[in-house]
C-alpha cells in the first residue's frame, strides 16, 4: 500500500530556514507528481506547492513563492520542500501528498504531515 | 484564483439520516472536482474524484454530483465512523484551491 512519511517539522524562529523530506514507497514515485499541503492549526486546507515526476513542472503559490522550493530524487522516492525566510504565517501542518496522476492536481494518498512552527 | 464555497460549514445529524453538502465554485471548473474527509488530528483522505468517482475503498453511501459550478457530496445513511470534517477542492486551475469544510456533528 502506499506509505508516505514526513520528516524534518519543528520550531524555527523567523526569517530562518527548514528543510522537509517526505519517503514514498507502495508505488511507482517516478510516474506521478507530488504535493505539498499544509493546514494552519485550526484552518483549512492549502496546497503549497506541486511538482511533475520528472521535475519539469513545479508549481508554487504566491505566498511562498521566491521562499520555497519543490524537489524530487527520483532515485531516493523522496520528496522535499526547502523553506527560506519563513514567517509565522507558515505554522502549519505540512502534508505530503501523491497526485491523482501525471499532475492532475488532486491528492489520492497523504502522508501524516509534520508540524513546522515559526516562533521566536 | 477560484473561490470554492462550501455550506453549511456545520452540521449536525443522527446516524442514519441522509446528508447534503454542497460546493460552489466561483467560475466553471467542469468536473474537475474532488472531495476529501478528515477526522480530528489525521491526514484528509480522498473520497470522491471528478466530481462523482468514488475512490476503491469508499462506501457507497457516499456519493458525489455536479459539474460547472455546483456541486454536492450525499451520505446516504450517516453512520458513526462519518462524523467528520469535508472539503472540497477544485483542481481545474492553478492554484488548486480547497473550500473552508463542513464539520459534521453529531446531533
């Protein structure tokens, strides 16, 4: 079955820097797109950020655009999320999720998120 | 970016009573529409994909409907195990956006 797990979440004062790293296994990581998608303690849900199998796509929104960065090592079945410069905006729960496909844009597996806190 | 309005945005019912979500979009996002369920302290879980495809594992009492702008998530006979959180999230169009949920209370 597919199995993603997050690692790399913990307090971080502003303005600083935090790596994420999510493992895949289950399936075959280098056909789909994956995702990042966090929820702020007690909100809703937000994709972050989504890249294509082969890295050719990587989509951001405009929030963390120019602070973070989508990666894949196909090789590793990992995917990870470099977040520079972050704010207390960006406390959240960070999901990794698997795209429905190539990169449809919706989340048919999740992991079970790490909690990253910006706080000084 | 598409604005995804979910109501109501609670909700509260006994087991067995049938339940009606509804999602509306703020410009045509064909079918390209999904609904998630999440409890308390878990990861969302997928359960419905272009707007009415139920995802292998699902039951059937749930079930999805629209296209355009309008759509719902139906349970059919709400049982304990559904008492939950549910989005929805259009992905028709970068950014991919989600609605704000409707939690389902027990009445």
């Amino acid at each position: 079955q597919v199995q993603l797990v997050e690692s790399g979440g913990g307090v971080v004062q502003p303005g600083r820097s935090l790596t994420l790293s999510c493992t895949a296994s289950g399936f075959s990581f280098i056909d789909y797109g994956m995702h990042w998608v966090r929820q702020a303690p007690g909100k809703g849900l937000e994709g972050v950020a989504a890249v294509s199998s082969d890295e050719s796509f990587k989509y951001y929104i405009d929030s963390v655009k120019g602070r973070f960065t989508i990666s894949r090592d196909n090789s590793k079945k990992t995917l990870y999320l470099q977040m520079n410069s972050l704010r207390s905006e960006d406390t959240a729960v960070y999901y990794c999720a698997k795209d429905g496909n190539l990169l449809t844009g919706y989340y048919d597996n999740w992991g079970q998120g790490t909690l990253v806190t910006v706080s000084s | 970016d598409i604005q995804m309005t979910q109501s109501p945005s609670t909700l509260s019912a006994s087991v067995g009573d049938r339940v009606t979500i509804t999602c509306r979009a703020s410009e045509s996002i064909r079918s390209r529409l999904a609904w998630y369920q999440q409890k308390v302290g878990k990861a969302p879980k997928l359960l419905i994909s272009k707007a009415s495809d139920l995802e292998s594992g699902v039951p059937s009492r749930f079930s999805g409907s629209g296209s355009g702008t309008e759509f719902s998530l139906t349970v059919s006979s709400l049982q304990p195990d559904d008492f939950a959180t549910y989005y929805c999230q259009q992905y028709n169009s970068f950014p991919w956006t989600f609605g704000r949920g409707t939690k389902v209370e027990i009445k």
